[in-house]
C-alpha cells in the first residue's frame, strides 16, 4: 500500500472512531427516563399504617399498582404505628409522602410555616366512633367517666373533645376536667376497656369494631352522624413539598397510582378486604377476625375528594379545644397532581375551595 493510501485509511480509521466516541458520550448525558417527561429516574419512599384505614395504600402496594403507575421510578415503603411516628419520618427525611390522619397533616403544616407538606389527596372518610360501656346510654352519663383516644392531638382525640364541649363538657390536654381523657395506643384502650380501666373510646376502625365485638361495648357516637354529608377526613395522602417541588412528574404518577388503587379497592371490596387483612398481618403477626373488617369496612369510604370543608372543619375544632392557636391551613392543597390523575382517568376533578 502507497502511504498516501495509508494516511487516508488512518484518517477513515480515527474519523470512525471519533463517532463512536462522540455518540457513546450523548448516551451517557441522556437522563433515564423517568416518564413521558423525561425527568430523571428517581424513588419515591412512600409511608402508611398497618390500618384498615389505609387500604388504599395496602392494596395499592400489595397489587403493584403504585409501582406500574410510578414506571421507571422506584418505590420504597415504611410502616407506622401511628401520625406522630409517620410525621417524625417525614419532617426528617425519610419518607417522601405518607398516608396520615387529618391532624397530623394540619400540625405538620402549621408548624412548617407552610413549607413542610401538601395534602395532595383524600383517601378514606368515615370509620371511626365513640364506643362505650353499658353504663353510658346517653351523653348525660359522661359525667365522672374516663375516655381514651389514640394520642394527644391526633384527628380522633380532636374529634372527641370537640364533640365533648358541645355537650357542655370542660376538658383539659393534661387529662384533668369532666370526663377525664386518657390516651393511649389502641392496643392498650382495648385491654382497658375489657377490664374496667376505661368506660369508652373515640377511635379509627377497626378498634371501634373490636371495642364493640371483643369488648362488648357500644356505639354511643358514630362520626359521620356529627358532619355534613357524613363526611370527614380519616385518611389523606401528604407529599414533603421539596419533594412535590423538585419531582413534580413522579408524584402525579404517584397520584396516578392513588386513584386506580381506590378505584380497585372499591370495585373489588371482598378481594380488598382479604388482601387488607394480610397485609395487617405480614406487618403485625396479628389479623382481624372476619367479623371485625366486615364491621368496619361498612363503616369506610375510600375516596380521593380531599374534602376541604371538612379539613378546614378539623383545624378549627383543634383550635376550639386548645390544640392550635389558628385554624389558618391555607395552601395546605396542592391538587394538581390529583386532578391530572383524575382527569387521565376520566374521573370528576376536585377543588381545594
């Protein structure tokens, strides 16, 4: 081969090899998809309670429903015992978004100035009930008693004292007052109750069920009698708002994933059940006994509306009793991802008015 061959071959060789070269280096600048977007792949730490209050999310989880929805992102999930617990984990950074009561979510707001959390969608309304013993038929009887709710502040001890005053009761958060408030985990109220210690308590399904079925109890209040429509907040979905700030996209496909969760658990209520009551086993060793989730379920509607009326209507009844200096929660709704979501589905669209 003549060297003018030689040099041209040589320069054909390296011209090729700059291609390559040059295209391997776009690849490696191009973000993994994380959506139709483009945003980067990212995982979504997402918290809820052994509760069948939070079947959506046990069912949404269980099924693979979040994950599909969340495609190229990942999810990580925690369990808690309770809001203070899920709460704690958020405020620290280690969840991104949890299902919660509606206390919680106003406390983690407030406290914040505004910029810890979003209420980004209802989950469940309804489910929960003052439950007392036979020596109670009517709210006159409360006189000298002694109540438990689940915690100090929590939606359900809001709910209890805020009732109570209605009724002309005077009570104190230090436990003190007519009747005396004593809260304590669920597990504990139930114990209490079957032997006497307490004479009832405000609580989520399904303790009030089992306070009914175990403990021979009654129903003296349900919640939904109390509020217009029968509706109130048990459960909402709250995102950290850096996170909703810096990855908008994964938490509509979160919500995404929301919605067809409830969906599902509504249009298959027995499956829903079965699956609920195993995964409050795989976390607690425990399941409810078929008598008691059936109680309960009845009890529940598992919705997206964020129900703000009734939001607004719990930060004012903690502000009545004591718990917050303000009933002020606006911005607290960022429904955009919802409504996206909703809209995708073909669904009503909700308002944070």
């Amino acid at each position: 081969m003549k060297g003018s061959s030689k040099r041209r071959l040589l320069a054909a060789l390296l011209l090729a090899a700059l291609v390559v070269t040059t295209a391997a280096c776009g690849d490696d600048d191009e973000p993994t998809s994380g959506g139709d977007s483009g945003e980067e792949s990212t995982t979504v730490r997402l918290g809820y309670f052994p509760n069948v209050t939070h079947a959506t999310a046990i069912v949404g989880v269980d099924k693979g429903i979040f994950q599909k929805s969340l495609g190229s992102n990942k999810l990580e999930t925690s369990t808690f015992k309770d809001g203070t617990e899920a709460s704690e984990a958020l405020s620290a950074g280690a969840i991104d978004a949890t299902y919660i009561g509606s206390g919680p979510a106003i406390n983690l707001f407030q406290k914040s100035g505004g910029e810890a959390i979003r209420v980004v969608s209802g989950a469940a309304s309804g489910g929960a009930a003052l439950v007392v013993n036979d020596s109670i038929q009517s709210p006159e009887d409360l006189a000298g008693k002694t109540l438990s709710t689940p915690k100090l502040g929590n939606t359900q001890d809001v709910s209890l004292r805020a009732w109570l005053k209605e009724q002309g009761y005077e009570t104190d958060l230090e436990g003190g007052g007519d009747p005396k408030i004593a809260p304590q985990e669920n597990s504990l109220t139930l114990d209490a109750f079957i032997a006497g210690d307490i004479d009832g308590a405000w609580v989520p399904e399904p303790w009030a069920s089992r306070l009914v079925i175990e403990g021979k109890g009654h129903v003296l209040v349900d919640e939904r009698d109390i509020w217009p429509n029968g509706e109130f907040l048990t459960t909402v979905l709250i995102v950290a708002k850096p996170f909703l700030d810096e990855h908008p996209d994964v938490v509509k496909a979160l919500l995404a994933g929301q919605v067809a969760a409830n969906q599902w658990v509504n249009d298959n209520s027995e499956e829903a059940k079965t699956i609920t009551n195993a995964g409050i086993k795989a976390i607690t060793d425990k399941e409810l006994a078929p008598e008691v989730i059936d109680s309960a379920w009845k009890t529940l509607t598992f919705t997206d509306d964020p129900l703000p009326k009734a939001l607004q209507g719990a930060a004012k009844q903690a502000k009545d009793v004591g718990l917050l200096e303000t009933d002020d929660i606006e911005g607290i709704y960022d429904l955009s991802p919802l409504n996206a979501a909703l809209k995708a589905a073909g669904e009503k669209e909700y308002s944070d008015a």
